[in-house]
C-alpha cells in the first residue's frame, strides 16, 4: 500500500515535493549506519572486508537496485559517482564502434553527462564530436554516423521522458550503442533494460532511491556484452584478482570489470537500508499513485496560479515522477515556499520544480502545497529580499 509515510523521516509540518533531487531519510538508515559504523568497523575493523562481505557489497546490492529497473543479476554494480560511470559507459561505447565519431545526445540532457563527453572527445583526440539535438529531434538524427546515443531518459528540468524501447531500437538499427541515463527514472517510473536491450545504463541512487547525500552510483551492462567490454578506468577493484596485485590490468569477469575504487561501506549500508522500503512494492503502482498525484497537481495549479506555465508534458505518459512550472521569478518564489514548508526546487532559468513521490505524499500533501503556492504567489509572498539573493545550490 502506498504512500509508506511511516518508513521516513519527515518533519513535523514539512511537505517535501524535492525528492527528485534528494530523497528523505528513511527510518532504518541511522540504525543500520550506526551497525556498520560500530559493530562492523569498530568490532571487526580491516576483516570487515570478508566477514561482514564489504567487498560483496557493490553486486550484491547492484542487484537490489536492479530490481527497479528490470535488470537481471548480475548485471548492475555500484560504486563511484554518476559522472564516473558516466564516463565508464560512453569509453566503452565507443571503442565498440572505432570507425564512427558522433556521440548525439539532446539538449535538455543533464549537464555532467555533456560535460563527461566533451572531457572524453578531448582526451582520446580521435575526432569525435558530441552533436546535440533538441529532445524531440533525436530518433530523427539518430544514423550511420553515430557511435553512441546518450540520453537521460527523464528531462532533469521538465521531466519529458524518452521513449526508452522506441529510441533503443531505433540506435540498433543504425547500429549505434545505446546508453541511458537513469538518474531520474530509477525508483519513480517503470524501467525494463532487459526487454529494451539497451547496452548501458547509469545511475545514481540519493533521489528517488533514498540513499542520502553522496550515495553511489550504480552502472548497468548488458548481460552479453560484459566479457567484450574494454573498462577505460580499469581500477584495482575491476581486476580479475585484485590481491594478486598483479603489474598489468586484466578485467574481472563480468560487471565486476565496471568496479573502479574501494566501495564507500558506508554508504552503500544506507543504501541497502533504504530499499528496505522498496520490500513489496510494484513500480506498475507506484506509477500509477505518481500520475494520480501529478494530474491532482497540475490540475490545481492550473486552476489556481494563472502566473505559473506549465513546462512539463500535459499527457502523462510522456512524464516522469516531477511536475514543473516556468515562473520569471521562480527562484524568489521557490524561496518563499520552503521558507512555509514547501520543499521543492529551481532549476535555471526560470523553473520550479516538484516532485511527485508516492512512496511518502499523498493527495492531501498535494492540496495543501497548492494552498500554500497560491497564498505565495497571490500576495507576491516572494517579493522579498531574503528570497531574491541565490544560494549557492538552488
């Protein structure tokens, strides 16, 4: 039964419409931490590596974030950050297809994924080229000049989502490695990277999966793919025998060749925790509850706060677990709301952000932002010079 509002930690009188961006604490995490912390590390100290199985960790909970996103075992890892695994996927993409230079990708495309690839063109020096297309413009661009097609599959800004099985197949005909990034979409809309058969996908874990500030990244590689694939980053943990320590790298056996650095313990114990919450639930469900409350939401805004314009999709289908708006003032406005418990966010330049997340909001969470937006934007609650200096993060 969703929302599971009894399994987080939320404050007294909080509305918390950002888990999209960082999800709340869940309950079982501070016990579990503290377990690790004291009764592993402290009571176990260098021999937690075999007897508590940290080395385990990265696959085995790999597969309990694979669940989510209808990926076998044994075919996600953890570890690292997105960015990382970013850069992981895109090397091995494209040495998969040497005699092509085109890595296309879409202008509503998070940043760091952008930014990963340009790093990469520069580095390799073998005249690749990133072209960008509008959102609604890749299957037209996708031919035989393109080596690899990353996308995010739900639009951090607006929350456009992609037509993962249509875009997948539509690389394959071109035979252009496909790579999708999850950020958005793990934990808050149906994914099955099995039966779109994509090569790649990324991830990370802070937002709709709850595992907290810096939780790692996770990478999925196609099942078939794994012992072809070339790690650019072939760190300690991705050799076939780490403690060997052998002089020249040789690739572990399957995902564990994606492994780069020694796995943050901690925070994949609170992660672990965290998807404690996701014991019995269908992401069919939790779909379903987040377009019911997406649909509430827009439906009273629109009603309610003329001064907002819908920027996200109007058909549901074409939208992930958030909702945003433009706002020339967003920011300011964005501000005023979490100053009277509202918590969404902004994203430059001009949208406010909300997410949708049934796992802890109801319809009546829903109704009362509402109540608590037009009261801000009504009486220009905004206008104040506390909400119009930015933060260093927004």
């Amino acid at each position: 039964m969703l929302p599971r509002k009894e399994l987080f930690h939320l404050p007294e009188g909080m509305i918390y419409l950002d888990g999209n961006s960082l999800g709340p604490l869940p309950k079982a995490v501070p016990e579990r931490v503290a377990r690790t912390v004291e009764g592993e590390w402290g009571a176990h100290l260098i021999t937690g590596w075999n007897v508590d199985d940290w080395m385990g960790q990265p696959s085995s909970v790999g597969d309990r974030v694979g669940r989510l996103i209808g990926a076998p075992a044994g075919s996600v890892v953890l570890g690292d950050t997105l960015s990382i695994k970013v850069y992981q996927a895109l090397s091995a993409a494209l040495e998969m297809v040497p005699d092509r230079k085109v890595i296309l990708s879409d202008t509503g495309n998070f940043p760091t994924d952008l930014y990963m690839a340009e790093g990469l063109i520069r580095q390799i020096g073998q005249g690749h080229e990133l072209r960008l297309v509008a959102p609604e413009g890749v299957a037209g661009a996708i031919d035989e000049d393109v080596a690899a097609v990353l996308l995010t599959h739900v639009d951090y800004r607006t929350g456009r989502m992609h037509d993962m099985s249509a875009l997948t197949q539509k690389a394959h005909d071109a035979g252009a490695v496909m790579i999708w990034d999850l950020a958005h979409s793990a934990g808050a809309v149906p994914v099955d990277l099995a039966g779109c058969s994509c090569a790649f996908a990324v991830g990370c874990t802070y937002k709709y999966l709850n595992a907290g500030p810096g939780a790692p990244a996770f990478i999925y590689v196609r099942p078939d793919l794994q012992e072809a694939v070339s790690p650019a980053l072939s760190g300690w943990l991705g050799h076939d025998a780490p403690f060997a320590f052998e002089q020249s790298y040789r690739p572990g056996a399957g995902i564990e060749r994606m492994r780069v650095g020694t796995p943050p313990v901690l925070q994949i114990a609170a992660l672990d925790a965290a998807l404690d919450a996701w014991e019995g639930v269908d992401m069919a469900d939790v779909r379903a509850a987040s377009v019911e409350l997406s649909e509430v939401f827009i439906a009273e805004v629109s009603a309610r706060c003329p001064q907002l314009t819908l920027a996200s999709p109007t058909d549901p289908a074409q939208r992930g677990s958030q909702v945003s708006f433009h706002f020339e003032q967003g920011y300011a406005a964005m501000q005023a709301l979490i100053a009277r418990g509202v918590i969404g966010d902004f994203r430059a330049p001009d949208i406010m952000r909300f997410g949708l997340t049934p796992l802890f909001i109801d319809e009546e969470d829903v109704l009362r932002a509402v109540d608590i937006l037009e009261e801000v934007l009504s009486n220009r609650l905004w206008d104040s010079p506390e909400y119009l200096t930015k933060s260093r993060v927004t």
